[in-house]
C-alpha cells in the first residue's frame, strides 16, 4: 500500500514537475535576470530530485517555493492548490487560490479558473454557502460558465433546494444544448414527494405535470403520480398511472407492483390485473409478475394450480425467489406428505433460499455497480439518479 501511496504522488506530480519546467524555461527566454533564472532552476532540478526519490512532501514544498519567486506561475500555484485538496489539506488549497483570486493582474480565464478551484476547495470543506457564492458570481461573470452551473446544481442536490436545482439545470441547458429533461424530472418529483408529504396533492399534481413535460417517459413520474391518485381515493387514475410507468421501464416492476395491485384490489378488476400479469411476463424477464400472477391462481384456482404455473415458469427464468415460493407451495399442496424425511428436506431448502435471499442485494446501481437491499432514486454511492434498478431474480415484490 505504501508503494501504491508513493507511484500516485509520482503520477501526480511529474505533470507539475514538467510545468513548472516549462516556466522557467520560458521565463528564461523573457527579461529576466541570470540570477534569478538560475535560482528559479537550480529550486526545480532540486524539487525534481525530491520527486524521482519519492519524496512528495518536499518536492510540493519547493515548488510552492517556485510560485513565491516567481508570481507569473499561475499555472503552478493553481495546480499547487488541487494536489492539497486532493492530499485533504483543504485549508491550504482555499488559503492559495483566494490569493490567486484576489489578484488584480489575471486575465478574465486566470480569473475565473482561480474562483473555479476555490468553489470547489470549499465544497471538498462542506462550505457550501460559500461554494454557492463563489459560484453564483462564476455563473454572472460568464452566463456561459457550465462547469460553475454544474457545481452549483450539485449544491442544491446536497441541500435539497429542488427549485433552485431545477433552475440551474435549465440554465446549464441553455448555455450547452446539452439535455437536463431527465434530471429536471426527478427534481421535479422530489417536489412532489414533499408536498405529497404535506398534503398537497393539487401542488404535487403541478410538479408531476411539470416532470412530464421535462421527460414524457419519466417512471418515477407515473409511480409518484400513482401513489398521489392511490391516497387520493381514485384508485382507477393510480392504475393508469402505475400501468403507465410499468410500460415505460418495466425494470420497475418490482418497485410498482405492490401498489398497482392493491388499486386493482380496490377497483375490483381482476380480470385486468391478470391480463397486466402476464403481458409484463412477456416484456420482462424477472420473476415479479410471475410471482404476482402465482397467487392470483393459488388464490382463484388453488395450491396445485398455482405450483403448476410456477413451475413451468422456472424452466424459463431460473429464480432463487421462485424457487422459494414453489418449495411453500409444495408443502401447502402436501399437508399429509408421509416422509417426514421429505418433508424436512423441503424445510431445509426453503431454509436455504432464504438466506441467500437475505444476503443478496434486490438493488444495484447500472452505473456503478452499487447493491441495496431498499430502491434509490439517487444512487448513495456514485449519486447518478434513476440508475438503481431491482434485479431481475432476487427483488422483493
């Protein structure tokens, strides 16, 4: 590990070794004195040294010194200020670029790439009024800055601000072309989820409306519009709503199906949530709606029916939760079974699957690979939304 340690800091720093080498050769060539040149490369090679040695410390302490001595290195003292943020010295990296920012000699770009570092020291620091300031004013200083707006859209994400989000990602959209409907559309149903917390349906039927017209094949837009209609009493507008978010992505199954089903329940179609079963069982290869579609049986046309079915269906799609079900229902289906060694051996399997079950994540981010037992509609780990999907096999209905 500590070899590891050592070839990071020598990845890291060679770059600014050859930096800060390519401004003292410049700065040779321009006006300035031989003694001076002289010191500014004999403080390089000497820092070079330090690095081929592994010596990081002390190679970022000279090369702090090549900024003293010569305060056109801009490039140095900017890079100077990213390697204490990335070795956690936070402090000294805001202490370095707030000195940079505060000089009245950069460019336009000198200056905003100056505020840029600082913006984001005081994020790493969770400052993040002062980060928000920083780049608000990067943001007014160049109604173009993308890199600002995307900072402060993360901003607000931490701070749960949906409405200034919201508006800064528009913002960044028009600045780049670059599309922000998905994004929008699920700060626009965090929106709704709070008012729907505070009971507000009329509100929070505004903000689904709005993530609609930000992304027409929102899912979470349809399992939130659900779920507004359900504690709404109109459990015939939250079907069409989970049915709708169902077709959209039906990798979500797993996370609609409960709800969808009880508004079928209070509707009294089960007619229509047989025939929703099993045409999601053709689109969707996980075992959720087959497992639904078991019961339904089990409960309409009894135990033997419903094993029958399942078990058909596990020749096609293997499942650790089907088999599960299909040892219960073999034992339901056998009250009388007269080997109790049988019997015991059933017990001990369906023992077995559910503990597998136990240890398997239901959820995992497409991105990352991040596993959950629960559903994310931002990822924990790598913070991307509507990346965390269940799995086909193992996901809780």
């Amino acid at each position: 590990m500590e070899f590891l340690d050592q070839w990071v800091w020598f990845v890291v720093l060679l770059p600014l070794a050859a930096l800060a080498g390519w401004v003292i050769g410049r700065r040779g060539g321009e006006r300035h004195s031989d003694s001076q040149v002289s010191k500014l490369s004999t403080t390089y090679f000497r820092g070079l040294n330090y690095l081929l040695n592994e010596q990081p410390d002390k190679a970022i302490e000279l090369f702090l010194h090549i900024a003293e001595l010569d305060k056109d290195t801009f490039e140095t003292q900017v890079a100077l200020g990213h390697l204490f943020r990335r070795r956690g010295e936070v402090d000294r990296a805001i202490r370095l670029h707030q000195a940079l920012a505060q000089r009245t000699d950069l460019s336009d770009a000198q200056k905003v790439q100056a505020l840029s570092a600082l913006g984001e020291d005081y994020m790493r620091s969770g400052l993040l009024d002062r980060a928000e300031t920083v780049f608000s004013d990067l943001a007014q200083l160049d109604q173009r800055a993308p890199q600002a707006l995307r900072h402060l859209i993360g901003i607000y994400q931490a701070e749960r601000d949906w409405e200034k989000a919201i508006e800064n990602a528009q913002r960044f959209e028009a600045a780049t072309g670059e599309s922000m409907g998905k994004l929008v559309a699920q700060f626009e149903c965090e929106l709704a989820d709070r008012l729907r917390s505070a009971g507000d349906s009329e509100a929070a039927r505004g903000a689904i409306k709005r993530a609609y017209a930000a992304d027409s094949t929102s899912v979470r837009a349809g399992i939130t519009e659900g779920r507004i209609e359900a504690e709404a009493g109109n459990p015939a507008g939250a079907v069409r709503a989970f049915e709708r978010a169902a077709r959209h992505d039906p990798d979500y199954l797993p996370v609609i199906l409960p709800a969808l089903l009880e508004s079928y329940a209070k509707v009294g179609e089960r007619t229509g949530a047989r025939a929703f079963l099993a045409e999601m069982s053709e689109h969707y290869r996980g075992i959720s709606p087959v497992l639904a579609l078991t019961r339904m049986i089990e409960a309409e046309e009894g135990v033997g029916a419903a094993r029958r079915y399942l078990g058909q269906q596990l020749k096609d799609r293997p499942s650790v939760r089907g088999e599960a079900a299909l040892i219960d229902l073999t034992i339901a289906e056998h009250p009388e079974m007269e080997q109790a060694d049988a019997r015991a051996t059933l017990h001990d399997l369906k023992h077995i699957t559910d503990q597998l079950l136990v240890r398997n994540p239901s959820y995992r981010c497409t991105r990352c690979g991040f596993g959950a037992r629960s559903h994310h509609w931002q990822c924990p780990s790598c913070k991307e939304w509507g990346t965390v999907k269940p799995l086909l096999n193992y996901a809780v209905v």
